[in-house]
C-alpha cells in the first residue's frame, strides 16, 4: 500500500485501505475521491493550458466503496483564458459524486503591495513547531490517518476552532506525482468539519457514528 489509488486503465481506478475512512470499514473518506476527480480535471484542462484550479465543486451523493471506481468528464466551454467541465464519479453501476469545476489560464502578473487580503493569513505555527497529531479511527489498522500526517498549529482537534497542517505520506495514485491542488483536496474535501467540531459528535452527530468491530459494539 504505496499510494491512495492504482490506475487499471484511462480513468479507472482501484481505492488501496488507505482511502478508508472512519464510518465504516469498506467506505472511502471523500478527501481521496475528490483528490482523484481534481487530478483528472488538471489533466484534462493542462492540455488547454488551463492550469489554475478557480473552483471546484464535488457533490457527494453516496459513500465511495473501497474498490474499483472510474471518472467521466465533460467539456463544458472552453474560452480563450477559462474553462469549464464537468462530469461524475461513478463506482458499483452507481453516481458516487458530481463534479464541476472552473479552470483558468495562468499570467506571471506580480499583486500590488497594499492589496487587501494579500499576501494570504498565515497559520499560527510553522509545521516544524506544530506537534505531530494522529487521526485514527475505531477499530481500523490502516485508513486516511495513515494516507496523511496532521501537525497541530492551533486548538485540539474535534474540541472547537482549529488549525493544522496536512501533508500527504503517499501519492495520490501508485507512480504519479501528487499536485498541490490534489493535496488541498484531500485534505479540505471532508476534514476541515472534523477537526473544528464545535459539538459533540456522540449528541448531535446521529448517524455519523464512526464504525467499531461487529463484537464491541454488540457489547455496548
């Protein structure tokens, strides 16, 4: 298990456990599925020479089985300095998720000194100061805590406001390089929710139990 996913052929993919996440054990963590559906739209628009990711959008319409899944992907529009696409994940015969996405053709233009929000919020700590911090989930050997490694800058996970540092300890498919755009996405994708949880989980996260052996939680 070097790598989130292995491509079997043009836009089929096998999931590896390293993709699980914490619901139930034969279900995929949506930060991964949501990295791959951005990899195949960087690769569709660099031909274009679209290569800024202006926005995407990944609705998610079931959990993501741990198996063999494949993208399909549309041109929308293409103009001279943006594009459009769209399209689905699809795995077992059925929609996963629908997707569109925004791409723009890049300029080497310097921001103005002064301009608001520029240069962007800093986190509080760098990642060499911020405590290494593990996201293990019930019952689980290998999942997303093994995919990526957390560094907390700020606050404690799931206790409130946080802040933390992701960084991806393998590539998002077996012998490809991982984008930065690919790595935003899976962590932002569905972990940013987890992390800052304001309420408890066990009173008002019904349904979103995370999954435990069929014998402890027959116990309890």
């Amino acid at each position: 298990m070097d790598a989130a996913y292995v491509e079997l052929s043009e836009g089929v993919f096998q999931a590896s456990p390293l993709t699980r996440g914490p619901w139930r054990p034969d279900h995929q963590h949506a930060g991964p599925p949501s990295a791959l559906i951005c990899r195949a739209i960087e690769r569709a628009a660099a031909a274009e020479g679209l290569t800024h990711v202006a926005r995407l959008t990944v609705n998610l319409f079931r959990p993501a089985p741990i198996g063999e899944c494949r993208i399909e992907m549309t041109e929308d529009y293409l103009g001279r300095t943006a594009g459009h696409y769209s399209g689905r994940l699809i795995a077992e015969g059925k929609d996963i998720a629908r997707f569109t996405a925004l791409m723009q053709r890049e300029g080497d233009l310097p921001i103005p000194q002064g301009t608001p929000g520029h240069p962007p919020p800093q986190a509080p700590k760098p990642p060499h100061e911020s405590p290494v911090v593990s996201m293990r989930f019930p019952g689980q050997a290998t999942g997303y805590g093994d995919l990526v490694e957390n560094r907390l800058a700020e606050g404690r996970f799931f206790k409130g406001p946080s802040a933390a540092w992701f960084r991806m300890n393998h590539p998002l498919v077996k012998g490809g390089t991982t984008s930065p755009y690919q790595r935003v996405a899976v962590a932002a994708a569905d972990s940013g929710n987890g992390i800052s949880a304001a309420l408890p989980a066990k009173q008002f996260g019904q349904g979103l139990r995370p999954w435990t052996p069929r014998g402890k939680e027959a116990r309890t």
